[in-house]
C-alpha cells in the first residue's frame, strides 16, 4: 500500500466509534499495531469528537452526556408462585444530544444507549455501590462507596481496572475520603488523586485537634501502587483547608469544594463552630502542590450552603449554583453563574464575576452544547433548560426514586487504554464544557468581586526577646532544618479579603481603642510538639482567663473585627517542618538545652503587623510586611479616654 493509501485508511479509521475499532484490531497486525499507537489514540480522540461535534455532521452538533441512576427492577423470588420484589439496579446510560434543525438555539436528544456494566467488574467489586468521581479523555473514575476503592473504566472499550485500597491513610472509622482524577501533561500520564481527611482527636487539655488531610497518587502506566504526597500547602498558620467533593479538572488543575476550619478549638468552642467557610481547593496535577481559592464573596457568608458545580466557559473557571442559609431552602435560594475571568497555570488568580441570576427549584446537572443546562427536578423530570430563550424541554428519560441522587458527567469516547497500552499526546478536553452567555446579557449588568489575598495579623515580641527567641531557633535549624522564621504570635490568622479591604479594616483599628485594647502581657505556660508544618515546635502561651483575661479580651476584640467568632489559641512557633514523633521528641529535648528558663519567658505585647503570605511558598522568602500597629500603652488609653 502506498503512503497516501496508509494516510487515507488512519484518516477513515480516526473518525470511525471506538467498538468498530476494537473489531478491526483483529483484521491485520498492521492495524492492530497502528489502533494501539499513542499518536493515533491521540489522533482519534481529537478527529472522532471533532466530527461528532461537526457542524455538517448529521443533525449539526451533538454532545454526550454519562447519566449515572439508580432503578428499582422487578425480579423474581419464587418461579412457582411467580413472587417478584423490587430491587435497586444501577444504570449507565448515554445521552446523545444534538442541534435542532429549525432552531440552532436549542438541542433535541437524538438516542439514550444503555451501557452495561462488565459481569467481570461486578464480580470483581462484589456487587458494591458505585460512584463518579469525574471522566477525562473517555476513562470514567469510579468509586466504591463503601471500601473507598477506585475504578477506572473506558465504557467505550469495556476496559476496567480495581485499584489497590489507599494506603497513607489512618484506620479510622470517622476517617472520610476524598478523591480527584486527571491527566497530567508533563508526564503524559493519568492520575489518581486520594484524599484522608484524618477525624478529630482530644486531648486532655480540653481542645480537639484538626490535622491536614493525608494524600496519596496513583499514576496510570508506571505503577501498579500509590505514591503519598506532601500536604503543607493544605495548612495555614491557624487553620486546615479539606477538600470533600470533587468536581474537575482544567488547565492542569484538579478543584474539589471544600473547607477552611480550626486546627484547634476548645471543647465548647468545637461543640458550635468547626468550619470557618467553604472554599475551591485547587490541585496542580503536574508539579503536585495544593492551593485555594475564594468563592464569590456572595456565597463567602458564614452559616450558607453551597450547592451546585465548576464548569468551564471560555476558557475561564465558572461556578454554575445557589446559595442557601442552612438548611438549603431552595424557594429562597439565589441560582447564578460567576466566572474567573484570569486563569494561568499556577491557578486562577482574577476576582469573580457574575454573569446571570435565576430562580431555579431544579438541581442543574450538566452544560450541554451552547447555553442550555441539563436539569433535574423535584418531580423526578430530566429536562433542558435553555438560557437564551428561557424554553424547558421535558425529556422521556426514566429516573430512579426522587431521594436517588442523579450523577452526571459530559462525556466523550475514546479508545485511551487503561492499562497504559497507549499514552495520549498533551490536550485539554475540559472545553468540551464551553457555552455563551454574554449575547444575552450585556456588560454592564455584570457584577465584578474583588480579588482576594491571604493575610494574617501578628503580635510582635520586643527586640530583647525576639533576639533571644532566634538563637533557640538557629539551633533547631542547624539540625532539623526549616525556613527561617520571624518570631511572632498569630492573632488572626488566614484572614481572606481584597488588598482595599484590608487597609480599610486597618484603617478603623483606631476605633479599637475605645474598647481598651492595649498593650498585654504574653506568658508562655510550656514547650510543645505537634504534628502541624507550621507548628512543629512552638511556645504555648497561656491563654487561661486566670492568668491571660486581657490576652483574651484583646484577641477576641481582633479576631471579631477580621469576622472571625472563634479565637487562636496563641502559640509562638519555633521550628516548621514535617519531621517524625521520634524528630520532634529530640527537638523538644534540644530546646531546653538551647534556652533552659524559655518555658517560663513573659514579655510584653506592644506592636502588632499585618502579613501578606503564600502557603504555597514554603521558603517564607514571599511573605511580606504590609502594615504595623502600635498598640498604647494602658496610661495613653487612659489619657486619650479621659
């Protein structure tokens, strides 16, 4: 066959469905070896979506939908007397959608294909619960919702491989999991991420203690294990970020709703208030570090409920959903879509803006191609709603009981190997998720959020002490190294607003004054370890109300005035790092060889500053000084008062 012969079939070939494929593999080894080359899955997976996607292809554009449901099914309990009950089964299901030919404005559903699920995959999981984590390039991530085990599967190719149990991560029955998946393209490879989100424990001093989540990888192609992975970047000074339900992948970046809580609270306080606030957790899948994001500072509001999805629109992350006071009043609730307009591939870092609000009592599921969203409702309808012309389009699909959640996911076919047999070549498919909104709604009645930052507000120890602070701390650096860091107490930590915000907050400290916050005095009550990176070694300073009443008063007076209603429990850290209980044991040894009297240091608070920091960087070498606070003295308040 000549060269133009050769190119002629691979071009036929890379428009025709997956199943035809797999057929043909048995035709000839020239084929077989052509269809398991990478570059032609890679061909594949662009020129078979692409041609579905045609607009000259049968019915204009089509777009594909995996529904996920659960159905109760007859089944015979006795052949004699023809006994049936019903049982619940789950189903699999394509939604084939295409563009209406009278109204390019609105899509039909052209064919619903059943996808049966493996007899060797059932077998396999015992029959278990399923779950969809989330779906690139054809592979579905599924979990098994009581083992916590993954599965990757190519309906297309009836390709499915169980994963190993998550190690890494604690036996713990109030343990909860997490998972995300994606494909890195540095490596070329596809990668599981699991998440332990570790349960609380108490100690005898009266608090509960929140730990970072563990993680751990599992990359398709290289290994048959998992690989843990370093998790700093989920712990700020104060707080802990845990990602809980994951939604997709874009740009390199995994993102997952979760949320910002305590890493310690007294007993009582944990009893009202563990979370701080929901937020995006992002995860770089190539160079494997954690980051967050706000929500648009409407849904940032304690006590709200935040329901709905991450999509992409135009090459920008948007957040499709409601919010609610707890508990989720739907007739009450606020249905939009916000965007972030700047996006790079260290994570978005541009404010949100809102493009559209609307009053929906349905859950929306996914984007189908141009603005209309699948929907479902409380009647148990699946339907289409179309943005542009306001049109609800009921569609004839059977749905399972209406307390069955519906899972769905848009979907494309390939024949990407899940043994790794083929790696696919760099590309992003999250655009498939693309719509267009702004012809409908003009600019000018979009509203734009700022953008936020990290800060966080520290007490300053005077000179004297400082200095006497960084010998002991040039010593645990020399043997257990770390950043080098200033000494400081946290006041209020992981404070998240706009730049202009802050200086207001700042700004108004002044009117502080007529609450009598001063100058207090810090004592530290003992040396203590724990296993927090930013807390690895730290001086514990007594916040008891017989001894520290004004420490308390003034941190109250602080915290309340950046929104928070929990106070720090005050520390003053010696050392970071991630080192073993055996380390910190020795380092807590080294201390009092260092600075034998420390555990009994008092000094006097005078100055507080204002922090801008990056978690990410765990050097510090970012963190940058934005303001100091003077506090007066309790004669000049007296003066100012009088």
């Amino acid at each position: 066959m000549t060269e133009f012969g050769k190119d002629l079939v691979e071009k036929i070939l890379s428009i025709l469905p997956p199943k035809t494929l797999m057929r043909f593999k048995c035709t000839s080894k020239e084929w077989y070896a052509l269809i398991n080359n990478p570059r032609f899955v890679a061909k594949h997976l662009f020129n078979f979506n692409s041609n579905s996607n045609s607009k000259h292809n049968n019915n204009l554009s089509t777009n594909c939908v995996l529904l996920m449901k659960k159905l109760l099914v007859s089944k015979d309990t006795n052949n004699i007397t023809n006994e049936t009950k019903e049982e619940e089964e789950l189903v699999f299901s394509l939604l084939n959608f295409c563009n209406d030919n009278d109204d390019e404005h609105n899509t039909v559903l052209s064919s619903v294909e059943d996808i049966k699920i493996p007899l060797s995959m059932i077998l396999k999981t015992s029959g278990e619960s399923l779950g969809i984590i989330g779906h690139c390039n054809g592979i579905i991530c599924l979990l098994l919702v009581d083992s916590f085990q993954v599965i990757l599967w190519n309906p297309a190719i009836q390709e499915f491989k169980l994963l190993p149990p998550l190690p890494f991560l604690p036996d713990d029955l109030w343990c909860k999991h997490a998972q995300g998946f994606g494909f890195d393209p540095k490596l070329n490879q596809y990668k599981v991420v699991g998440i332990g989100l570790v349960s609380p424990f108490s100690n005898d001093d009266g608090y509960n203690y929140y730990h970072p989540p563990k993680a751990a990888i599992f990359t398709m192609s290289s290994s048959d294990s998992w690989r843990e992975i370093n998790t700093n970047s989920l712990e700020t000074e104060t707080t802990v970020l845990r990602p809980e339900e994951f939604q997709i992948q874009f740009k390199q970046m995994c993102y997952w709703f979760g949320h910002e809580q305590h890493k310690e609270l007294s007993w009582g306080d944990a009893l009202e208030e563990e979370r701080i606030r929901q937020v995006i957790i992002l995860f770089d899948i190539g160079d494997e570090v954690f980051q967050d994001i706000m929500l648009p500072e409407s849904l940032c509001q304690p006590c709200v409920s935040i329901n709905g999805n991450l999509l992409v629109w135009n090459e920008s992350l948007a957040l499709l959903g409601w919010a609610g006071w707890m508990p989720v009043d739907i007739v009450d609730a606020s249905f939009g879509i916000w965007v972030m307009d700047d996006h790079e591939l260290g994570g978005p870092t541009g404010p949100w803006t809102k493009h559209i609000t609307f009053e929906p009592t349905e859950k929306p599921l996914a984007f189908l191609n141009g603005d209309e969203i699948l929907m479902y409702d409380f009647n148990e309808c699946i339907f289409s709603y179309n943005l542009g012309t306001k049109r609800r389009k009921d569609l004839q699909i059977q749905t399972g009981p209406s307390n069955d959640i519906i899972i769905t996911v848009v979907y494309v076919k390939s024949i990407v190997s899940i043994f790794g047999d083929n790696k696919l070549e760099s590309r992003d498919n999250s655009t498939i998720k693309n719509f267009s909104l702004l012809e409908y709604f003009p600019s000018n009645s979009l509203t734009v959020n700022k953008k936020w930052n990290s800060y966080s507000l520290w007490a300053i120890p005077p000179d004297d002490v400082s200095q006497r602070i960084k010998k002991v701390m040039r010593g645990l650096r020399a043997e257990f190294g770390g950043p080098e860091i200033e000494p400081h107490i946290p006041v209020v930590g992981s404070i998240r607003m706009s730049h202009e915000d802050l200086l207001d907050k700042l700004r108004s400290l002044r009117s502080c004054n007529q609450c009598n916050v001063c100058t207090y005095q810090a004592k530290v009550e003992s040396v203590v370890i724990r296993n927090f990176y930013h807390q690895c070694v730290s001086l514990l300073i007594d916040s008891s109300m017989e001894v520290s009443k004004h420490l308390r008063y003034i941190t109250g007076i602080f915290c309340g005035h950046f929104g928070f209603y929990k106070d720090v429990r005050p520390h003053l850290s010696l050392l970071y790092g991630n080192l073993t209980e055996e380390e910190r044991k020795i380092a807590l040894e080294r201390v009092s060889i260092l600075d034998e009297s420390i555990s009994s240091l008092s000094f006097t608070i005078t100055q507080f500053a204002v922090y801008k920091i990056d978690y990410k960087d765990t050097t510090l070498k970012s963190w940058k000084k934005i303001a100091a606070y003077t506090l007066p003295s309790h004669l000049m308040l007296e003066n100012e008062n009088a």
